[in-house]
C-alpha cells in the first residue's frame, strides 16, 4: 500500500495515532478526559445500508499531523498568540471506535443502540463530554437518550443540518436519521429544540412542521440565518447557560464545500457562517456533547468533504476546550 504526502510528512515525525495526533485512551481513563472523542459509525440504518459507517476513520485520516494541537489556529484566535488548541488544564482524547455493526437487521441496531448508551453513559457518569464521529443522523438517537441522567438538564438542542428529521417512521423504521429529531422532542430530559440551516424539500410534510412547531422549536431556515444579525438571532433561542448538545450533520454546508453527502442541499452553511455559529454557541450556553454526522466517504471528491469536517470538528474541540477552561470549575 502506497502513502500519500501528507501534513505529517512535511512536518516530520510519526502521526499519533489519535484524531489530530490526540492521546488514544481508554474507557478505564475517563475520569482524567475532559473531551472523548469516539466514532460511532452505525446505529440504525434504513435498509439503504450504513453509508456513513467509515466516517470516522475518513475524518480521523483527513488531519492529523504531529504538533497540530499546539500550533497557534487563526481561525480560534485570530491573531491573540496561543500555544495551541486545547487549552492547559483540559485533557481531549480518542476513545477510538465503538465496536457497531453495519446493519439494519432489527436485533442488530437495537444492540447497535444498547451499546452507544452504554458507552455515552459511561462519559456522562465520569463527567467527560462525548464528541461523536458518526455515522448516520441516527446515531444521535441512542446519544441523547444517555442525558437521562444528566446534571443539570433538562438539556437544549441546537441541531445544524438541512433537514429537520421530524419523521415519526419510515418504512416502520422509528429509530432512523430522519426521526431523530421527533425522538429527541419526546425525551423527558430534553428542553429546547433550536434547529438551524432548514432549506429545500423532500425532508418535511406539512403535519412534521407543524409537530415541530407545536412542541415549539425554535426554527432558522437558511433563507433566515443569511440575513444580517441572523445567526445572532438563532443563537439568542437558546436558554442561556443551559447546557446545549450540539447535533451537526454536515449536509447543513453547502453542497459545493461539502460534497460527500447523500442529502446535498442547494444554499447552505458556508465555512465562516459555520464558525460564527459555533463561537456565538460558546458565548450562549455551556457545550454538553456534540455530535457530526451524515459524511458519506464513498460521496467524498478528493478527499475535500472529509478536510472540512474534520476542519470543523477541530474548532468545535477547541471552543469545548476553552469553554471547560473557563467555566466553573
Ligand atoms: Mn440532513
């Protein structure tokens, strides 16, 4: 197998073997990991299959040069000098990948999802915040379902996607990615849902709006956010101070930046659009997870789908690092 120049070899020395050269750890360390990154590549897909099921380590590949993290990101601060992106004092690590199968038999993802609450759970108990590689837009499912417990709930939603997953089944399939957020509005511990970069059609019928609307979400359609103070608005529907589970899935960009999508959308997010919504989240509300999904690698062009994700992973890191160093002890 040949080896493609990369980031790394410019640089010299050996990658780690962690996204962005960060520490692989174990579930025995999670007390010591603020941050754990684990990729989560099905839960339960449609019987189409589980087209994202090697994003993670598609994303994982993309970026990760030795002394990436202790660079100065101009993106994160401008030029207010920094000694990298994970702030002195927070720990961030890989967990690696969740042991799921890509399949849409029905014993198969119901293990599929006992097994993500397990392993989200466990973070959740040992305070470390889960930062999800998926998958499909089911994956967020059985993730949620994990804040049962949560410290200081009921949690918000802030979810940044295209479509707003509001189906009750499809093809009697209730726990798939385009229910998500149907399933999420009728989970006990979850509060305000505020769904951002909506456009297009072919992922809502009148009575799923109007379901989300009753429960009271607070919608930002891409025609909305565009406009001037827009993303400002949408951010001020969030309860302030009230931990927020950020559920991006990356068909919310536009289709020319993010190719590798099987639900491409005309008229979405652009890359700075992106990062001003994820810094006014950090100014808004304390980051309680975050989850990117929907990257479908077969879809990718050049490998350019995958760069920005994990692009946009590494700036949601670092704004949950700095939020954790922070805030209140
Ligand atoms: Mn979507």
């Amino acid at each position: 197998m040949g080896k493609t120049a990369s980031m790394g070899d410019l640089f010299g020395g050996e990658a780690g073997d962690g996204w962005l050269n960060l520490p692989r750890v174990g579930t025995d360390a999670l007390a010591d990991v603020d941050i754990g990154v684990i990729g989560i590549g099905s839960a339960t897909p449609y019987p189409v299959g589980s087209y994202c099921h090697d994003a993670p380590d598609a994303i994982r590949a993309s970026r990760s040069w030795p002394t990436i993290l202790d660079q100065h990101d101009f993106d994160l601060f401008d030029v207010v000098p920094s000694s990298g992106v994970i702030p002195d004092g927070v720990s961030a690590g890989d967990l690696g990948n969740l042991d799921v199968v890509d399949d849409a038999a029905p014993e198969i993802t119901a293990e599929n999802r006992r097994r993500i609450r397990e392993a989200i759970t466990a973070m959740l108990e040992a305070g470390t915040s889960p930062f999800v590689l998926g998958g499909d837009d089911s994956v967020p499912i059985p993730v949620l379902e994990s804040y049962c417990g949560f410290e200081g709930g009921p949690i918000s939603i802030l979810q940044i996607d295209a479509h707003i997953d509001w189906r009750d089944e499809v093809g009697g399939e209730t726990q798939g990615l385009s229910s998500n957020m149907r399933r999420a509005s009728e989970m006990a511990h979850v509060g305000s849902i505020v769904q951002l970069a909506a456009r297009g059609i072919g992922s809502a019928r009148k009575h799923e709006v109007e379901a989300a609307l009753d429960y009271g979400v607070a919608f930002h359609t891409m025609r909305r956010l565009r406009e001037s103070g827009g993303i400002e608005r949408a951010i001020a529907d969030l309860p302030e101070g009230v931990p927020v589970y950020v559920a991006l899935d990356v068909d919310s960009l536009d289709p020319t930046l993010m190719p590798a999508v099987i639900g491409a959308a005309q008229g979405g997010l652009d890359y700075w659009q992106m990062m001003d919504i994820f810094e006014a989240i950090e100014a808004r509300a304390p980051i309680c997870g975050f989850n990117m999904v929907e990257l479908m690698p077969s879809r990718d062009v050049n490998g350019q789908g995958a760069l920005m994700a994990s692009r946009l992973g590494l700036s949601m890191l670092g704004l949950m690092a700095r939020q954790i160093a922070s805030g209140p002890a």
